[in-house]
C-alpha cells in the first residue's frame, strides 16, 4: 500500500472552522486527520500540502519514521503551524494503520485500558450569559463535569471588579450544578501570578476540579510562585505546548498536577501518546484540549482509551456539525464517550455535508482591550 494522494477540506462546525486532511492510496483506502488552527485555516492547509508532499509514494504504516522525518528534516521544526500539519497527517496515518490491521487504534497503542471515555463540556464559554442555560441542558443530558471562563471583556475592568465578577458567576454555576458536578475554570493565562492567585482564592469556595493556564505558557517562574504560594486547587496548563521538549520542564518542575496536550497541535497520536508516558512518571494526569471537530475528538479519545493517565477529555457539542459530518455519530451516555470498536479511528466524514457548511469568520473572540484600549490577552 502506498499513499497517491493528499486532499484538505474546511468547513464551519461552530464555533470555529475545521480543518480536514484525507490521505489516498492505491489500494484505495483512505485515512481521516484534523488540523484545526482557528484564525489560521489558510495557513494550516498549506503547511499540509507542504509537509504531505513527503508522503506521497510512501507505505501509510511506517507512522513513526515519517514523523521522524517530516518533523526533523524541515530544519525549521515545531511551533503550532507546523506541528498542526503534522499532526494532521499523523492522525490519518493512524487512520489508515488501523484499517489495514482491521483493529480500532486504541488496540494498536496498547489499549483498551478503560471502558468509556469520560467528556466534560463548555458552558458559558467566551459568553457567561449563556452559563445557566448551557449549564442545565449538559445536566439534562447526564454531563457530571464543565468547564467555563475565557471572558475575553473582563479584561476591561479593574482587578478587584473582575475578580469579583468572575467569583459571583462561578458561585451562580455552583448553585446550578449542585455539589457533585465537576467546574474547571479556563483562565486563557491572562494573569499576573500575583493576580491569578488571588483570582484562585476568591474561587476556592466553589471547589474547582482545575484551574487552567493562570499564566502565560512560557511562563514557568510564574506558575512556580502559585506553587510555592500555595495555590488553593489544581493547575492544568499545556494546550499551547506543541511537543514532549516543550513539556519536559513542566513536568521536571512539578508545576502542574494535569497537562492538556492538543492532538491538532501538539504532533498529532505520536507524539501525544509520548507526551502522555513522559507525565505517568510525575504522576500527573492527562486531559486532552479539544475544542475541535470530530477527528481530533476521535484521535483524543483513541489516546484515552490506550494511556493510564487520562483524566477526562473536552467535547465541543458543535450543534448540528458534528454529528451532520459523521456517517456513523459516536455515542454519548451519561457523558461519557463511548469509541466504536471499527477499524482506525471509526470515522468517516461526508463531503457533502463538508461541501454544503461553507467557512465562517472565526466565532470566537480574537480581541481584548484594556479600559485604556492597549491589547490584553484573549
């Protein structure tokens, strides 16, 4: 088996644009992979025809080699546009592994080492307006975990206001959900250390599963002065690293108790599947970032189901899209993913349905200010 060809695709899924790699052989078999890069679709697509010409002619199983090579022998290696390309292709590599092999890719990476894949969900993200309402309907729908935050207009209010602000919509989630749902807060690494740990503070009463990026991801001091401060709850950080070297640190120093490495960005199964044995031995726990479309939720749960460490995964519910794309949907029960024992990752996409959900301007937010108008973090 050889691959002959390389086709990307973009479509809306909300609340961003998916990005979708197809690779064809001459058996005529193909593999699905995604890298999604909201604000930076063009650019992902290209760097996949770039870094795909490689493939081309080559046998689709030898995944690690050409991972080796694609990643190495561009001289200029890593970073989020280029470890998205590869990631995509590395998805449907695995893709096409596991078909040939008629085996799910979880069983291909030493799985299954759970029954289900635990998801939480957002409610109120980017909008906490939306918090109550969206908080209720993953209640109805026997979701036990979300994740809020990411207030992009917090940025221009005082300090004390935001904290306060921020404290009173996450003690209104409490009172939603009740006591044995899980909250994890996204901070998007807009504080100050000083900041985030009052910020953490004024949240301890509402018990957060995790609270997420408190700082900027090169920011390794500063998440070592909210470990020496004493922060109140766990910290998970990790979604805008992009492989195991970037990681090491992290783990070395001890600054996180859960990491979230991104199968669209951070080199795709391969290098996750690393990412993930590299946390085992600091004991820390793996949560996959994956706001994304179907084919990163598929790779993200096939590493759950074949890794010890996984925590709980992120599901966007992407209504209608999601479900529209797939040829076969995957069951949700009680907010748990449940992975279909096919070939590969199980999922199939309908170009129709790709074709007829043209792309969108990004939804969501690509701007924050402070109350002077200076540029804030989103």
């Amino acid at each position: 088996m050889r691959i002959t060809e390389l086709q990307t695709f973009e479509m809306w899924g909300e609340p961003r644009n998916w990005i979708f790699v197809k690779l064809i052989t001459d058996e005529g078999a193909h593999g699905w992979g995604e890298g999604t890069l909201e604000g930076n679709e063009a650019t992902v697509r290209t760097a996949i025809h770039q870094l795909g010409r490689y493939l081309i002619g080559k046998d689709p199983t030898a995944v690690e080699h050409h991972w080796q090579a694609m990643f190495r022998h561009g001289f200029w290696r890593g970073g989020v546009v280029l470890n998205s390309a590869l990631a995509a292709l590395d998805q449907a590599m695995w893709d096409l592994r596991g078909k040939l092999a008629g085996l799910p890719v979880y069983r291909l990476l030493g799985g299954p080492t759970r029954e289900r894949v635990r998801l939480y969900t957002h409610v109120g993200i980017y909008d906490p307006s939306k918090m109550v309402d969206d908080a209720q309907r993953d209640l109805a729908d026997g979701f036990s975990a979300m994740k809020t935050g990411a207030w992009a207009g917090d940025t221009s209010l005082s300090e004390s206001r935001a904290i306060a602000e921020f404290a009173a919509r996450v003690e209104k989630l409490r009172e939603t959900v009740g006591s044995d749902v899980e909250i994890m807060i996204d901070n998007h690494g807009r504080s100050r250390p000083s900041t985030a740990l009052r910020l953490m503070q004024a949240l301890a009463p509402y018990r957060l599963y995790w609270f997420e990026e408190p700082t900027q991801p090169d920011d390794l001091e500063g998440l070592l002065a909210l470990r020496a401060a004493g922060a109140p709850m766990d910290l998970a950080s990790g979604e805008r690293l992009y492989s195991k070297w970037d990681y090491r640190p992290l783990l070395e120093k001890r600054l996180v108790d859960v990491i979230q490495p991104d199968l669209c960005h951070a080199g795709g199964i391969t290098e996750c599947k690393k990412i993930a044995a590299l946390a085992e031995a600091y004991y820390v726990q793996v949560a996959p970032h994956s706001p994304q479309g179907p084919v990163s939720t598929a790779a993200a749960a096939h590493l759950a189901m074949a890794v010890p460490n996984f925590q709980i995964l992120e599901f966007v519910r992407s209504e209608p899209w999601r479900d529209r794309v797939l040829k076969e949907p995957w069951p949700v029960e009680r907010g748990h993913l449940l992975v279909p024992d096919r070939p590969g990752l199980g999922v199939d996409l309908d170009e129709a349905v790709i074709e007829s959900s043209q792309p969108r301007t990004v939804g969501v937010p690509r701007g924050a200010w402070f109350s002077d108008g200076s540029v804030a973090d989103v």
